[in-house]
C-alpha cells in the first residue's frame, strides 16, 4: 500500500451517502438489542484529529436507551490512587449496548506519556498490561474495536487555529492543545510505541486517514459495519477506501501511510 490524497466528497454526494450509513447503523443497533450483543468502540487520535463530529454522526438516529458516549474528564484523586483501568470498568456495555470511547484508557499512552501525567513504571505497567485486559473483554462476549483517527501536523494546525476563532468550539480548547503542536514529534513516537505494543489479533488497531473530515466520517462508519454482523445488510454500500481504513501494520509508518 502506498501513500495517496483522499479524494474529495461532494457535499450532495456525503450527505446521501451519510444518510444510507446511518439508516445501516439503525440496522445495525436493532440486531444488537435482538441478540443481547455488547459493543465498544474505540476512538483515538491526535487533538481536532476529528472524534468528536465523528462519533456524532454515528449515533445521530441511534436509541439514546442502548447508545452511551465516553469522554473521561481529569481523574480524581481517588482513581489516581486506584487501579488504572478501574475508572473505565463502569462505562463498558452491558446487554444491548454500543459505548463509544472518545478516548479512552490508551491515554496513558498519549497525552500522559508526553505530559509526564504517569510515571515510567506506569506507562511500561500499562504497555504490557493492556493486551491482556482487552482479551479479557473479547473472552467475555465484548464486541471491540479500535479506531486511531490520523491527520498530519498541517492539518492539526488549521483546525486548532479554527477552534481559537470559532465562537462555537471554545469548549474544545484546553491546555494540552496548545501543546500538540510543540511536542508533535513526541505524540509520534508516543503513536508509534503504542502501536508496536497493543496491536494484537484480539483487539488490532485501524487506522483513519483523517485530514478530509466528510471522508473519514463516511469510511469508518462503513468499516465498522463490515465488521459487525447484523442482518439485511447493504454489502454494496459499506465497502470502505482502502486507503482511507486500513489495519496497522510498521511498514506504514515508514512509507507515509501513517503521518510521520
């Protein structure tokens, strides 16, 4: 596989598709609660690396009953001095459920490594802990995957910039944005060990060209739903760009398949 530019969507053209996506989704939700299935989804990604908008458009029609959003704030101090995982238990799915992680515990190896949040024992505790914990979800009927929304350094500065000017996103501004430029090359190499670590057959991390936000959005919805099983589905419509979703493999890191 080789680097190329993400085509670009027509507005018309993504709003139908979206639509079709969506009424999938729909599909999709319906089997879940008929059979009692459990299903946790992942995202992580650099900041404005676009988890939000896309998690929105995912459960826009779904029930509100069986459909959870996680997004963690800073821990207390009590989950401080807990067990790590421990803060995340309570949100996993339980029957009928689809749980959207907008990031989750692979922070600790992100923005704690790079911040210095966690210590060096905890960080390298966590690398080699983590694939057992997330087999002990799969054994258990979890349903997991793993998302890693990727934009390049460019376009990461564009949209922080935006989120300085634009009335509507101050929410989103924090310290550790105004980090993520300076220490971009640390977030890479923090990136690149958390793949070679927790990149396994019971939990492998896909990848997301994610720079065109309407692309991003349209492929891993589709992905997602090739990888679900449910009924009627529309074969047709969720078969992904390939070089948009794509599962992780090293040799992308050198031949710019992953932003450097």
């Amino acid at each position: 596989m080789t680097k190329k530019q993400a085509k670009k969507i027509k507005t018309d053209t993504y709003k139908e598709t979206l639509r079709l996506l969506q009424i999938e989704l729909v599909k999709l939700q319906k089997h879940i609660i008929k059979k009692n299935d459990r299903v946790l989804i992942i995202f992580e990604g650099r900041d404005a690396g676009g988890k939000d908008g896309t998690i929105k458009r995912i459960t826009e029609y779904l029930s509100p009953r069986e459909t959870r959003m996680v997004a963690l704030g800073k821990p207390s101090d009590r989950e401080n001095s807990s067990w790590y995982f421990q803060r995340y238990v309570p949100h996993l799915p339980a029957d009928d459920e689809m749980v959207f992680f907008n990031r989750s515990w692979y922070n600790r190896a992100g923005v704690e490594r790079v911040m210095g949040f966690c210590t060096d024992q905890e960080y390298h505790e966590f690398l080699e802990t983590v694939p057992d914990f997330e087999q002990m979800l799969v054994r258990s009927g979890i349903k997991l995957l793993k998302y890693y929304l990727d934009i390049s350094r460019d376009e990461q500065k564009k949209r922080l910039k935006d989120r300085q000017q634009n009335p509507l996103k101050q929410w989103k501004i924090s310290p550790i944005d105004k980090a993520a430029q300076k220490h971009w090359d640390d977030y890479s190499l923090a990136r690149n060990t958390m793949f070679a670590r927790t990149h396994h057959l019971s939990a492998p991390w896909t990848i997301v060209k994610a720079d065109n936000k309407q692309v991003a959005r349209v492929n891993v919805i589709k992905d997602m739903l090739f990888r679900l099983s449910y009924k009627d589905k529309d074969e047709a419509l969720i078969l992904s760009d390939a070089n948009i979703v794509f599962n992780y493999e090293e040799s992308y890191l050198q031949n710019g398949m992953i932003a450097p």
